[in-house]
C-alpha cells in the first residue's frame, strides 16, 4: 500500500466520521480506598456497569446505594482522587477478542502484556454472558486425551465436562493442567489458561514450557498476577472464559484451566468485605457460591444447531491440610461433574501424578471413552479397588492364599504402570495396548522395578510389530479380533525374546 | 439549580442567556446559577454540566470521539 493510499483512506474514513451529541451521566468520586471508590451521581447505573474514570481507569459498579454507588477499580487506583469525574457507559464491561489472542500472553482485560505488540481485536465480548440453556446443549461423548494414564483410564474427562483438580500446594495439580494442554497438539483443541493471583515467575515458568512444547500456537494465557489488584483477580476467569466463547463460537473445542479458584474466592471475599457486604462462613460473602457456578456452567457441550464446539473446563482449588471439607472446596465440588484428588501422602510415597484413585470420580466422563479404552480400564479399576482393599489386610501376616498374592502383585504393577513423570504425555494407542498387558496378566511375571523399561521396550516392539491393532484404535476406536490376535502374538514374541 | 459552564473563550451575553434559557426548559428550573469556568485546553466550543448529567460540544471531546472512531476494532 503506497502512502498516498494510505493517506486516501484516512481521509475517507474521517468524512465518514459523525461526532455524536450526546449527555452523559456523571458522577463524583466521594472517596477512594483499597481499590475501591464511592461514587455519588451516577443516579441511572447499571449493576455491573462499566464507569471510566476521568484519568483513564476503569471500574465496574458493584454496589448501588441510596446515594452512592460502590464502584471497584480495575487497575491502577492510586492516581484517582476525590472529586474525579467518573462516566457511566451503559455497557457492561468486554473485552476484545479476536483469533490474534492465540500464542499470547493477556491480563484480565485482555489486553497483552508479553510485550509483543499490540493485538487487531475483531469483536467485544461480555466478560459476564447467561450460560447456553438445556436445549442448546448436548450430551458430554467426545474424550479430552489427557495423556495422562491415571486420568485417561480412571478418571476419563470428555469434552464440555467441568473436572476439578484439588489438592494441597506441591502436590502436582498445575503440572496435570500444563500436561493436558501439552498433549492437545493435533487434537483440534484450543486452551486458555487463566493464572488467578500466581506469582510472576511461575506464569514465566510455565509460558516457557508451553513454548518449548510447541503448545502456545493453539493456547491462550489470561493472567491476573498477584502483585495486580484484587478486582483484576476477580474478573480474570470470566475474562477467560468469554475468550474461550469466542473460539466455541466458531465451532471450536476449547479446553481452559482456571489456576485456582481458592484465590479467586478469596479476592471476591476482599473485594465484598471492603465494599462492606455482610461476611458468611468463612468470612465468605454469601453469593460466593454463585460467583463459581455461574463461572463453571459457561463450560458446555453445545449441539450443532446452536453452532457446535465445546468448552471443557478444569478448575484448580488448592485445600489447606488436605480440608476438602473447607467452604470452597465442597462449593466447587458439588459444581463440578467429579473431581481429581491429589495427595501428598501419594507424592512422597513416589507415586505421581499423585491421584488418589479411591475417592476421584467423574461423574460423565465414562461415556465419552473410547471403546477400546473402556474395556481395559473396566479391569483395571477393579484390580485397583481389589488391591486397596488388600493392602491393608496384608500388612498383617504372610500367610496369604495364591489367589490374594495374585491381585497383590497385579495391584502393586498396576500402580506402578500408573506411575509417570511430569512433561511426558502418553498417547491414547500406547496406553491401551500398556493396559491391555497389564490386565491380561503379560506383566505378572516382571519384577517391579523393571515395569517401566518393560512398558517402553514393550510399546516400541508392538508398534513395529502389531500394526493392525494400532490402526485399528486409531481409526475404530476398538480392536477387532484380528487385531487382538496380532497384539498378544506380538507381546508374546517379545517376552520370549527377552526372558 | 446550579450549573456550570466550562469553555475556551468567554461566552457572549447572548450565547449565555440561551444557554439559561435551554437549561431551565430542561430541567424544569425557576433559577439558574451559571458558573462560568474559562479553559483553554478544550480548543473550542463548551462544555455544561448540571444535574448529574454533562452535554459535551468542546473541540477537545470531538477529537477524542474521532480517534476512537478511527482505532475501534475492524468489524
């Protein structure tokens, strides 16, 4: 494009160009503190309208009174003083949206901040939107592949299912996130991310990771950083989930992680108790339970009628002491469609991902498995629940009968085959054909320790040795006969050839 | 009721007493005090505010609307 042509359409665009008329409501800030201001005038607002203030901020109206309104201030407050002009804008609060948000790093407004330039919006979304209704929606049947063997056999996640990953701090639970969204590469999925009140260096850490993955190409991360205000922390997930809106309505699959909500809980309760509402449990304002499940009902499969495309969510909540009990965590719970726990009796014991199998559910994942993968992890799951039942018995003597030794040893090689280390996603085909020699009994003869280089070896042997049956689970989602045949042929060669 | 007038020159008697005269058809007031604020920074034209509301006609605000206009997001 020459300058002149430039220089055309400018001219063009301002002849076009109409200065409106209009009246505006004003208000007066009254006084301003902790992020929060008071506002008089202002007499037509809107619950949960956006103001601007005379120096550039924004805020959201919160609180309306008898004569003031109680407005948070998204950003920096410290150059809002009494007396400022604050304009209603009779909008609720957006933020732009575009494909461009794909690879970057944004805050809770949406606007960038990994210092890669500005980003072309294409669209304003509502942070705030009513969840799709019952007849927009479809049943949860399309699997979320992990890659992760505890999750994917055990606890199956499908797509548009909300799965909440609870634990106490170090215990793994962004590294199952981070691992889930590493392992999206190629399955037409796209992730957001939203870091609620992380430390800075953490967000880094694992931006670099997801680029070293090459998962920042179909991920978007939305971060309200610690050291931000809590209002920012507040608004970050709905931020996030209307950018993940914006790829559903394009017949997408998105996947978004919210890590955690514990801390978003807590910045609406700082955000509640300075706008002076009346403290609940746990210091809780009372519509803190609202505030989560209008946040996670936005995650939905929706039919084809209505557009297609699935938003899958992930919520993290960090417990304190291994309290599932706590006001948040049982919210969440309830909410959700199951959940992951992580212990840290599990993680020091060298078990990782450190999913406490017996009391992790999910509660519609199950339909969205695929055939093969079902009949497997049928199996699996008992041998499982056989082998806790068990252990604690056999801690008592020796004495066992053959068939009680039998599950042992086929539990302690489940568990161990269960086992897996962080950054290293298996891909469904493996875990099968893993879990197919596991509950056949292929494995009962290797000696524990053993289990994993057997399992390797193992998938590089078959691969090159049982391509029907891959073929098969990869096309038909279930092996055939033929291909069943071909796979213990090939097991069967390779533990003659190595014993 | 009190209003206040901000704008780059000094309004003639004329413009002021239409003014008064719009903001009391307006508001339905008997009295109008007039607070005339003299800013050169808005350019040109006026600036009222009155009763919680602000009508906006400076120089400044139009420039402002054209460079929003002008960076709004491509449909």
């Amino acid at each position: 494009m020459t300058t002149n042509h430039l220089v055309e359409n400018l001219k063009k665009e301002i002849e076009n160009f109409k200065a409106q008329i209009k009246v505006e409501k004003v208000g007066r800030v009254i006084e301003v503190f902790d992020g929060i201001a008071k506002v008089s005038g202002l007499s037509d607002i809107k619950s949960s309208e956006m103001v601007t203030f005379g120096s550039g901020e924004a805020g959201v109206a919160l609180n309306l009174e008898e004569d003031a309104v109680g407005v948070i201030i998204l950003g920096d407050f410290s150059k809002i003083k009494e007396g400022d002009e604050v304009k209603a804008t009779g909008r609720i609060l957006e933020i732009p949206v575009s494909d461009n948000t794909l690879g970057r790093v944004v805050n809770a407004l949406g606007s960038p901040i990994d210092g890669k330039g500005p980003m072309r919006a294409e669209k304003a979304y509502p942070i705030e939107k009513v969840a799709p209704g019952v007849i927009t929606r479809l049943s949860v049947d399309q699997p979320v592949a992990t890659g992760i063997k505890v999750i994917d056999a055990i606890i199956p996640i499908g797509r548009g299912q909300r799965e909440l990953l609870i634990g106490d701090r170090q215990t793994g639970k962004t590294a199952i996130a981070i691992d889930t969204i590493l392992n999206q590469k190629g399955q037409n999925m796209i992730c957001v991310y939203v870091s609620i009140g992380q430390k800075d260096s953490k967000l880094r850490k694992i931006e670099a990771r997801l680029e070293e993955g090459g998962a920042m190409n179909y991920t978007v991360i939305v971060s309200a950083g610690a050291s931000e205000a809590a209002s920012l922390s507040y608004i970050a997930p709905y931020t996030g989930v209307s950018i993940a809106e914006y790829f559903m309505d394009q017949g997408k699959d998105v996947l978004i992680i919210y890590d955690d909500l514990s801390k978003h809980a807590v910045a609406y309760r700082e955000i509640s108790l300075l706008l002076r509402r009346p403290p609940g449990r746990e210091a809780y304002p009372g519509d803190v339970f609202y505030l989560h499940s209008r946040l996670l009902e936005r995650a939905c499969r929706r039919n084809e009628k209505y557009g297609g495309g699935s938003i899958t969510a992930l919520p993290i909540i960090e417990t304190q002491a291994g309290d599932i009990s706590a006001y948040i965590p049982t919210n969440v719970i309830s909410i959700t469609d199951g959940q992951i726990f992580l212990e840290t009796d599990l993680f020091y014991k060298g078990i990782r991902p450190a999913v406490n199998v017996g009391s992790s559910v999910s509660r519609v994942g199950s339909n969205a498995q695929i055939k093969a993968m079902k009949k497997v992890a049928g199996t699996l799951k008992l041998d499982l629940a056989q082998f806790r039942e068990l252990e604690a018995f056999a801690q008592f003597g020796s004495d066992l009968d053959d068939a009680t030794k039998r599950q042992l040893e086929r539990g302690k090689r489940s568990v161990e085959v269960l086992k897996q280390l962080q950054y290293a996603p298996v891909k469904t085909e493996y875990q099968v054909v893993t879990f197919y020699a596991l509950v056949k009994g292929f494995m009962d003869d290797v000696p524990i320790e053993k289990i994993k280089e057997f399992e390797k070896k193992l998938i590089e042997y078959t691969e090159r040795n049982a391509k029907t049956f891959y073929k098969e689970i990869a096309e038909k989602k279930m092996w055939t006969d033929k291909g069943e045949a071909e796979l213990v042929k090939a097991i069967t060669d390779f533990k003659n050839g190595r014993h | 009721m009190s209003a206040t007038v901000a704008s780059a020159k000094r309004l003639h008697d004329e413009e002021e007493k239409t003014l008064v005269h719009f903001l009391k058809k307006r508001y339905s007031a008997k009295e109008v005090a007039l607070t005339k604020i003299l800013d050169e920074k808005l350019l040109g034209g006026f600036r009222v505010e009155a009763n919680n509301e602000v009508i906006d006609l400076t120089i400044k605000n139009k420039i402002r609307q054209l460079q929003e206009y002008l960076t709004r997001p491509a449909n």
